[in-house]
C-alpha cells in the first residue's frame, strides 16, 4: 500500500491511502470480461437471412440485383413471410405499397406478374381496365406519379357540331407516366364503361388534358 503524508492544519503529518494499481488493474479487467461476456452472447444469439432493400422502391417497380442484399436478423425481428434469397425477389414487380430503405422484402408484397398488371391489381379499384393516353398529352405535368387520381378532359363534339372541352373520366388512376422508367405515354386505369371512349380518343390521334386538384389528388378508393 502506498501512502501519502498531508499535514494537518495544526502541522501534525497525517497519512493519505491511495488507489493501488492493483485495484485499478482489477476495475479494468471486470470491465473487459463484461465486454468478453457481451460480444459471445451476440455472437452465440441465433439469425437467419433475410433480403432487405437497398433503395427506396414504389409499387409497379421492377426489383433489380443492386437493389437488395442479404442481412442476418433474429427471428422474433423476421415476418413469416420474409424474402430470404436475392433471386426470390429479382424480376418481381413491388406491389401493395412502398417499399423504403432497409425494410425486409416480403413475399406478399411481391408479384411476378408483370410491372402494368401489377400495378393496375394494386392501385385500382377490382374490376378496372388499363388504358393508354395518347402520346405527348400533358407534358407539363413532370410532378405526377403512379397511383395520382387525375380526371381526364378532352374535346368532345356536340349536337349542334360544334366543340367543346369537357371530362371524359373523373378519378382515373395513374398506373404509368412518360417520366417513369422509359414509357412514352401515361396508362391510366379507368371503369370498363369508360375505356372505349378514352380508346377512341387515342386511336384517331387526339390529345387529352390531365386534372389534378383537391377532387381528383389521392387515393379516392
């Protein structure tokens, strides 16, 4: 043990007990054998494989290998139905919602139908058709995305022959717009009752103006 001598206020020495290295030794020897005892019980704990995202992906996007890697996660954190090889998700088309960063892809979440089919089973209302929109029609509207309700407009004669702008749909869906992987037009789902109007419109190479507001933005289903 080594001391120290403090004088006293009255001038008599009085000896001071300090720490021992010994005891320091000890202090930093438990610390590391907790740290020993932590690292073997994460290392012992049980994980299985999962596929996670690796990019934000929406509904109708087609999964790509650089887009997803295996990671190991315990089992209580893993859905039933979680994607645990890479090849079970390339090729396949997100549907049911978003996909973010991160999340463990499920396989009900997941189809391997095509993008277009996909997305018109998982955006629109049951028995809705797909229609394609003549192209260069609302060109202008760079903000629109999958899933937007737009109501569509288009010349229309009248009786007396004259012609006027009026809605051909209301609440159509966006399934796929000119700014979204490649695709020259916008394909919109729309009642079956509605589609042979919008066909016709494409088919003698009309255009068609798209409305998106208070009424028509969102999800109306």
């Amino acid at each position: 043990m080594v001391l120290r001598v403090r004088k006293r206020e009255g001038g008599t020495p009085s000896p001071t007990r300090l720490p021992t290295l010994s005891v320091l030794m000890s202090a930093l020897f438990g610390v590391a054998a907790g740290l020993a005892v932590w690292f073997a019980l994460q290392v012992a704990r049980p994980t299985v494989p999962v596929v996670v995202a690796l990019r934000d992906m929406q509904v109708g996007h087609v999964v790509r290998p650089d887009e997803v890697a295996v990671r190991k996660y315990p089992p209580v954190a893993v859905p039933p139905d979680a994607v645990r090889k890479p090849e079970e998700a390339v090729g396949k088309t997100v549907t049911g919602g978003a996909v973010l960063q991160g999340d463990v892809l499920r396989k009900k979440r997941l189809s391997a139908e095509g993008s277009l089919e996909a997305s018109l089973k998982s955006l629109a209302p049951p028995g809705w058709v797909a229609v394609q929109l003549p192209e260069g029609s609302a060109q202008g509207m760079l903000g629109l995305r999958r899933g937007d309700r737009v109501d569509i407009y288009a010349e229309t004669p009248t009786p007396g022959g004259a012609k006027q702008v009026l809605p051909v749909v209301r609440g159509a869906v966006l399934l796929l717009t000119p700014f979204q992987e490649g695709a020259k037009c916008y394909v919109v789902a729309v009642p079956p009752d509605s589609a042979q109007a919008l066909a016709a419109i494409d088919v003698y190479g009309k255009k068609v103006s798209l409305v998106l507001g208070p009424a028509t933005g969102g999800d109306r289903r």
